[in-house]
C-alpha cells in the first residue's frame, strides 16, 4: 500500500484579492507531516460554487484526503457545504447533532439561534461531524474530504478531532544545514549528493538578509539514518568550500 | 472584451512540507489588485516536472496570465524553465543577453561563473527577459505566463518589470467595516444588503481575539459610488444592532 496523500483546497474571495495572508495552508502542512501524509497540492478558489465542486471533484479522486478551509458560517457568502453537497451528488440536510450543540450554544448565551446560524448545523447527508472547540460550529467529513472552517484558531482546533480518522504513512525526516555560502558555488557538488542519495530529497533555499546572503539545505527522507549520512556529505562540502554549517 | 484574468503556481516542496510559508501569493495578489486583473486562482506543487507541466498548462489555458513562483536557481533542484519549455513543447537554450548579465556580476563580484549558474541563463525559445534588480539572474515570460523567483525579496523586485506587459482591467475597489457585533446577529439582514446590491461582492470574516469577538465587512466593486452605497447601508445595519461601525 502506497503513503497517504493529501490537498488542501482554501475557498476564499480574501485570499485572493490579497486582503488576507493564508496561513491555514501552512498550519495544515505542519499537522499532516508528522503523520506521514504527504501534501501534493493546494488549490486556492473564489466562493463560487462551480469553481468550488470543479476543485474538490478533481482533488478527491486524485488524492487520498482533500482538506477544504472556509466558508462553513452562517453568512450568505458561506457556501461550502452546499458546494460539498453539489460535488458529491449528495442532499443537505439538518445534522441533528449540529442542532442540538448550536441550539444549546445560544441558548447559554442568550443569543437568538435564528435561520442564518442554524445553516451552519446543515451538512451533507451521510457526513459526519468534525467538533469545534472554539466556536462550536462544526466542520464536517464526507467520504475523503474534511470541511474545517476558515478562521486560523477555529481551524487548528479542529486538527484534534481528525488525527484518529487518518491513515498514516512513513513520516518523512528532515536535516536543514545552514552556512554563509553562495548556492552557485556548491550547486554542482550538491548535485552530485542528490545523485549519491537518490532516496533523500535535497532542497537548495537561498536566503538573502541584511547582515549577509548563505542558503538553507535541506535533506528529506523517511530513513533517519539515511538522512543523517546526507546531511554529513552536505556538511563536509560546506566545509571544503570554506564555510562553518550549523544545523537548524 | 472582459476583464484579465490571472492564476499564480507556485513551485515549491518547501511550502507543501510546511517548511516555508508562502507569501508571495500574497505578494502578487496585492500586485494585481490595483492593476484590475482578477486573481481567479493559485496552485502549489511540487518539484516535479510532469505536476509542474500539468498545472501549468491547464493555468494558461483558462485564465489570461500565470505567475510561477520558485526554481529558477542554479541548483539541482531548480526545474521550472525545463517544465516550462516543456508545457510549451519548446526548446530550451542558453539566453545571450542572460548570459552576458551573469557574467558581468560574477565577474565584479570575482566568484566563479561555472556550469551550475550559467543553467540560470537558459530559457525556453521565444522567452523574453524580466529583470532581477536584487541577485541578477533573470525571470523570463513565454506567451501569457511570467516564471519569477521564488526568493520573497526577489519576486517583489521583479514586479516593477511586469506592470508594462500587462493589460489592466476594471479595478474593484474595496471598503471594510468592522464592529464588535456576532456575525450571526447580522447575517440575514447582510444577505439583504448583499441582494439589494447584485454589482457588489460583500464578504464577512468573524474574528475571535483575547479582547473579543467581532466581523470585518467587505464590499467589494468596480464603482465606487456603489461601493459606498453599499458601505453606507452596512453601517446603518451595525447601527441597528446597537454596533458602532468603524472603517479598517
């Protein structure tokens, strides 16, 4: 059986017009790497419901698990249930469980859980519910695709409840080795690394900052040990062209 | 003729490992905004040829420009004029005037301009040249899609170049208002706003802070007046609510 693979799909008119940096992207990459899940891709769309079905139907046939964020509220521009719903086919309906947690959450603080509030408790028929710590309002799961909410602390309070519904995979290692150097001057030993170590991913991630340029290498791969012996050949070249590696 | 239209791909193992947070989406997304094209889309991928070829062509084929950001370097793992000559079924060839500009920095700067650099001068046939004021080694635009850095500060730089090759559209422009009132309490008279005003696009983003919950409000247009309009009646509605409106 082959690894895990996942995307995320991000539904936000925000992202895109540049109102509002994506992180939830980012907090994602970060949950599933330590499951041995790996991320292939991510997709960015406007609120817009062909564009969203379009999106999510060639992500859950590709990918293991597709991971949307945003627009589960109980506004008119929160549409993805009823996108989610449109993909698969499927009715939306009232979750009853939904109800109850959203009923009872407005009635402790004596807001009113009028029409626009009780979307939030509709869901596709047959999915079940992803909890919400934070703003009780669930996500929700239909077959390989897990709708979390868009807002970054709501989102990454949902992470809890998903981590016992996934299959896990090799959980990849990384090394990251740092130094002073210009990528141009090691690029083709590091070539040479990359060719000795064909099981480890070597990236090359130049940076440039005010007190001086250097670059981040960095070594992947699902045996400790093999990455470790990369890492050592990446360290001693850094140290034949004359530079101090330190780790990350 | 209708509005241009444009998809950012981003070329990245880092970002989808959760390494490296993107920004620069973010970047270019506030970069096309003023100009009036309609960031319809972003992708993230990996370093991988046939996932860069695939994207790249469905991108180019729908929207009116694509951004690539990432792999343009001298290293092993710098893929994308490859994957681009590749989507395009061109070949790829050593650019002279690029060829000239990195020998002259490697020169002043006496570092050695060997094979691994001189990969940052090829280019896929037909492309022209988009100048890197920061580190030199050009980005490059074939047709209707524009490779740059994926370095943050480098992508940035390469803007100033774009802004003359690209057909400008309707700029939306946009107003936010905020309260500290529950999305919720207002999301059906939004909806009304939102009906009564079809030319505008009103979002809503609750937030959850330490100091308390609240919604940003957006309304997004090409008329200003109709903008304000709908700004106006937003105001009046958080108003209603008992709400003191601001203006982000």
């Amino acid at each position: 059986m082959s690894d895990p693979t996942a995307a995320i799909l991000v539904i936000g008119n925000e992202i895109l017009s540049g109102r509002t940096q994506d992180t939830n992207s980012n907090t994602l990459a970060r949950f599933l790497a330590p499951l041995g899940i790996t991320l292939s891709e991510i997709r960015v769309v406007a609120d817009d419901q062909p564009e969203i079905v379009a999106a999510l139907n060639a992500l859950r046939a590709r990918y293991t698990y597709v991971f949307t964020t945003g627009g589960i509220g109980p506004t008119h521009d929160d549409i993805t249930a009823d996108a989610v719903a449109a993909a698969f086919g499927s009715k939306i309906e009232f979750h009853p469980d939904a109800m109850a947690l959203l009923a009872a959450r407005y009635a402790e603080r004596g807001e009113d859980f009028n029409a626009m509030r009780q979307r939030m408790a509709r869901v596709p028929q047959g999915a079940s519910l992803i909890k919400n710590p934070v703003s009780v309002a669930p996500g929700f799961q239909l077959a390989n695709v897990f709708v979390l909410a868009g807002v970054p602390s709501v989102l990454a309070a949902m992470l809890d409840d998903l981590s016992s519904r996934l299959t896990r995979g090799a959980v990849m290692h990384a090394i990251t080795v740092t130094a002073p150097v210009a990528e141009g001057d090691i690029a083709a030993a590091l070539a040479a690394i990359q060719s000795d170590h064909p099981a480890i991913a070597i990236g090359s991630y130049p940076y440039y900052r005010p007190e001086g340029y250097g670059v981040q290498l960095v070594a992947r791969g699902v045996d400790p040990a093999a990455v470790e012996i990369a890492a050592a050949a990446i360290e001693a070249l850094l140290r034949q062209v004359g530079a101090q590696p330190s780790r990350l």
